[in-house]
C-alpha cells in the first residue's frame, strides 16, 4: 500500500488554548490518508467543546470522551483501541505538525519496510506557537542507553502488537517512552532526518512533571527501564552501574 491509513493519538485535558492549533495542524496535511483520534480526559475548561466544534469539519476527526479521569497511559491506551490505521503516531494536543510531516513520515514507513518505527527531528516553539530551536535526534544507533521517545514518532501496528502495549501500570506520563523501548528493542527503527514536529514548551508541559529515572520508584515496572539498563550496563532497580562480571552476564 502506498498510502495506508494512519492515526494519529491525540490526548486532551484541559487545553483550551492549544487544542485549535493542534488540530488545524492535522486538518492541513498534504497526506490524505489519515483519521484523528482525540481521546479527552474529561476536560472541563472548553477543550471538549471546542474539540467537537474543529471535528465538525471533517468526518477523519473522531471524538471520544472517558466517562471518567483516566491519566495519561490509560487514557494513551484507551485512544489507541479506537484507532485503525495500519501506521500509529502521536501528537500531543498542545502541539503542532508541520502540512508535510505525515505525508514524509509515511515515505520513509512505505520505502523501508523492514523497519518497525521512525523518528523525524523537530522544533521547540514557544506558547504562542514561534520556533525558537531546532533539535537534530540522534541517528539509528545499537546502543539504546540514548534512546527513548522522540517526535515526530510512528510505528506499525504490527510492531505494537508484538510488545505489551502501552504500560498503563505507569502513574507517569512516560508510557510513549517505554512503547518505543520495546519497539526498538526487538526491531529495526530509523530516524527520519526531516523537522516534522512543533514542541511546544510551556509551564505545563507534562514533561516537566515526569520524575527523573535516577529517583523514580516506578522503575521495577517500567519497560523503559529495563531496555536502557540492559545497553546502559546498569541495575534497573538500584539504579547503579553493574559490575563488570555481572554485565556480561546480563548479555
């Protein structure tokens, strides 16, 4: 197929004031091919109301409420059992896409199909949506100690199929980092050397609440984890570095 379907999994919660940008920047890709999953969280700021407002435009933007407060994982896992595209990807809902980036990212899926997941670079824009940096991800690497989530991320169905799923386990907003973990683990994935994503970086940003992994006490159960120790040569529970007899062991 040269044109599969692709969803992109958008989160909403109390976003108001991004939640219009963000999905103008769906409505305006070149790709055709794609439908908008937007799973709301019970936002009681407008975000619900304005979301439904920008899907009246176009059926390929489809709605969907949690009848209560799910979090992030949950909630991540809860859009992707609406979705049905063959190519999944994320976009947060207070960010932004480039008209190109879906249209690039699928290329890349359709030219290499022995790869699993694909990565682009992206931009940090400001609140009022102005770029202000430009951030170049590392390229393929073996070594998985520096890997983790990156935007503008999309992978095959195929590959989510072969892992867990999404760990909603998680307390934090960290199950897209411990997918791709998974992901890169057992398969192939490359990066896309194009800047196809806007990050936006507020006060908000979920990021900034996210426990580092040296201190976070969700580490037994975190995927992420467990990948990044095994290629870092580290303990993924103390969180220290493995004796030299006790790495090569670990491999």
């Amino acid at each position: 197929m040269t044109q599969p379907l692709v969803s992109i999994l958008m989160l909403t919660y109390n976003g108001v004031q991004f939640v219009k940008p963000a999905i103008d920047s769906v409505l305006k890709q070149t790709y055709p091919n794609w439908e908008l999953i937007v799973n709301d969280d019970g936002s009681t700021d407008g975000t619900w109301e304005l979301a439904q407002t920008l899907a009246s435009k176009d059926p390929r933007v489809k709605l969907h409420q949690n009848p209560q407060r799910l979090g992030i994982p949950k909630n991540r896992a809860a859009a992707y059992g609406h979705a049905t595209g063959e190519l999944i990807c994320h976009l947060d809902g207070d960010d932004m896409l480039y008209p190109y980036s879906v249209q690039t990212m699928v290329d890349a899926a359709v030219k290499n199909p022995k790869s699993a997941l694909f990565f682009s670079d992206h931009a940090w824009i400001d609140s009022a949506g102005n770029p202000f940096q430009y951030h170049a991800n590392k390229p393929t690497e073996s070594n998985l100690s520096n890997f983790g989530w990156r935007h503008f991320g999309m992978y095959r169905r195929t590959a989510y199929e072969s892992t867990t799923g999404y760990n909603t386990n998680l307390i934090s907003a960290c199950e897209d980092g411990d997918l791709f973990m998974q992901i890169a683990d057992k398969m192939l994935f490359m990066r896309v050397p194009e800047v196809l994503y806007k990050h936006r970086m507020h006060t908000n940003n979920t990021s900034n609440t996210n426990k580092k992994c040296g201190t976070c006490t969700e580490r037994p159960i975190c995927n992420f984890i467990k990948v990044w120790a095994k290629h870092a040569g580290y303990d993924p529970i103390t969180f220290t570095p493995l004796k030299k007899e006790e790495a090569v062991e670990e491999k």
